[in-house]
C-alpha cells in the first residue's frame, strides 16, 4: 500500500512541468462550412472576438463552403 502511494507521488511531481503549460498556446481556428457574409460567419466572427479577448490568443475564422455544410 505504501509502495502505491509513494509511487503516484512520484508520478504526480514528475508530471507537474507538463500541467503547467498555458492553453491555448497557437492560435485558434474555427472553421466556418457557410458562404462567406452569411450570418453564421458573422456569428463565427463575433463569438471569435470574444474569445480571442478571453484567452488572449489570435482566433482566425476560416470560410470554406461546402455542400451541405459537410467538410473534409
């Protein structure tokens, strides 16, 4: 039981470097499947300006239609 313990202990302290690193650290996509214009780009747009606010990270809104709002 002792030797568990001590075991996630260890575990724990060596992974503390890698819980501490900040998120998002690049920048943030969102991909919109609508025609460029349309309201769900301009809510794409609004809702990614308040993010980049937020986090403090560049969001970028891509518009790519697709047929069907279907993308690969």
């Amino acid at each position: 039981m002792l030797h568990s313990i001590l075991m996630l202990l260890l575990l724990s302290l060596a992974t503390g470097p890698a819980a501490a690193q900040t998120y998002p650290e690049r920048p943030i996509h969102i991909l919109v499947t609508y025609a460029p214009g349309g309201p769900a780009d301009i809510a794409a747009r609004l809702i990614g300006a308040k993010l980049s606010d937020a986090w403090g990270q560049q969001v970028v809104v891509e518009t790519a239609p697709a047929g069907a709002a279907t993308s690969a």
